[in-house]
C-alpha cells in the first residue's frame, strides 16, 4: 500500500508540472483531470492505510487535508480553463 500511495501521490505533482507546459487549453485541462484523479486514488490509499490501522488518526486528518486542498485547487484550475474556452466559444 505505502508503494502504491508514493506512486499516485507523487504522480499528482507530476501531471501538473506536465499541464503547466500544455501545449494548448484543452492539453492543460487533461492533464489536470490526470492530476484529480491521481488525487482521488491517493485518497482512497490513504483512507485503506487508515482503516488497517497502518496510520494513525492524526496523520490520516493531516495527509487527507492535504490531499483535498490539492484536489479542490486543481479542480478549480480545470473548471477555470473551461469557463474561459466557453467564453470563447471554443467548446461544445
């Protein structure tokens, strides 16, 4: 498990350094989806670590925070983009 959660965890940071250099908007906003969703599967080692008792209550508060702060920043990021392109008449 704390292998799996090292891999999505990480892998959050590293699709959005990936969208920061998007080739183009639509690229920026599927790269963040990545992140979200490497967010969402961090969360749900971390609630699997918690619920076997490998973390304790205080660190679980601490790290699922963290991580829901970064889903809700790169999920506002993304909903941000798209706003813009249908402004612009650019998406469906």
């Amino acid at each position: 498990m704390s292998k799996q959660i090292l891999k999505s965890g990480t892998s959050i940071g590293a699709n959005y350094c990936e969208a920061v250099c998007a080739e183009s908007p639509q690229d920026f906003i599927h790269k963040v989806s990545i992140s979200i969703k490497e967010a969402n599967e961090t969360y749900f080692w971390l609630d699997l670590l918690h619920e076997s008792n490998h973390i304790d209550n205080d660190r679980f508060s601490l790290m699922s925070s963290q991580v829901e702060e970064l889903y809700k920043m790169l999920n506002s990021s993304a909903i941000t983009v798209k706003q813009r392109l249908t402004n612009k008449g650019l998406t469906n």
